[in-house]
C-alpha cells in the first residue's frame, strides 16, 4: 500500500507547465512542519509534489507561495543522473487529490476555508462552486454525552 497524506505550506508560487503532447504538469514544494524538538524550536521537511492534468491545473489558478495546501497522494521515486554522472534516486509525492486548509485568503483567488477539493477521480467540465466560509454554528447544539458511557 502507498498513500500519503500531507499538509503543508507553499515554498513558491506554483508554475503551471504543458508536456510535449499538451498534458499539464506542475512540480511544487511543501514544507511539512514536525513536532517541536526538546529545545523548543520548530522544524520543517521540505517535499517535492508532482501534480498531473486537473489537479495541476486547480492547483496553479489557486494556490500560491504561503498558502497551506492538503493532498493525498503516493511516493514515487525515478532515477536520475546528476551533474557529476553519480545515480541517484528521487522521492516525489504525486498529488491524486489537494484541498484548501487554513483560513481565507487575502488575495484575489476564491480560496475558501477548506470547503472546496479538487478530486482527478471527477470530470473537471465545470467551474468550482462558490461555497461560503461556515462561519457560526447557529441551528446546533451540542450533543452531552457522560464519559462513562464510552467504550474506550
């Protein structure tokens, strides 16, 4: 089984490209941040995603550099030749599925507050809905239950 799941900030804006044959392609980073050490400081891992066709596509019209991004996905390695000739190994992430996380952004996209999620799994024939933040929990209340009353 190879599925990862990740949440993370943008390193750069993404730059959608086209392969020879027209499918979109875009490569980004994320930095995944780890549980505090013992000093206290926080620390980051920095990981290449490879997103294909749509997802690329939503990806590049609405995200950019410092927007946390979701994604599910699975690790893919590929060989490479480096500039000294040395083989070496590539680990990348390739992006099935990424979804909006964090709060609502300030710029000019229609990011939502992790309401909208762009699947390859659905047809990508029409426009993103527009959803509006859920703001308030009017109309619910809170169900009580004892704690005695749980079976773990």
């Amino acid at each position: 089984m190879n599925n990862v799941s990740l949440m993370g900030r943008l390193t750069a804006d993404p730059e959608l490209k086209q392969t020879y044959n027209g499918v979109s392609v875009l490569s980004f980073c994320i930095a995944v941040d780890r549980p505090y050490s013992k000093d206290g400081n926080q620390q980051a891992d920095f990981i290449n995603i490879v997103a294909w066709r749509q997802t690329a596509e939503f990806v590049s019209k609405y995200f950019s550099k410092g927007q946390m991004i979701a994604l599910e996905g699975c690790i893919q390695t590929r060989p490479y030749e480096d500039k000294n000739g040395n083989n070496r190994i590539a680990f990348e992430v390739i992006a099935r599925r990424v979804c909006f996380c964090g709060g609502k952004s300030n710029d000019n996209r229609q990011a939502t507050n992790g309401n909208v999620t762009k699947d390859n799994s659905q047809p990508d024939n029409q426009s993103s809905p527009n959803i509006k933040p859920f703001d308030s929990l009017d109309g619910f209340e809170e169900i009580g239950m004892p704690d005695d009353d749980l079976p773990f």
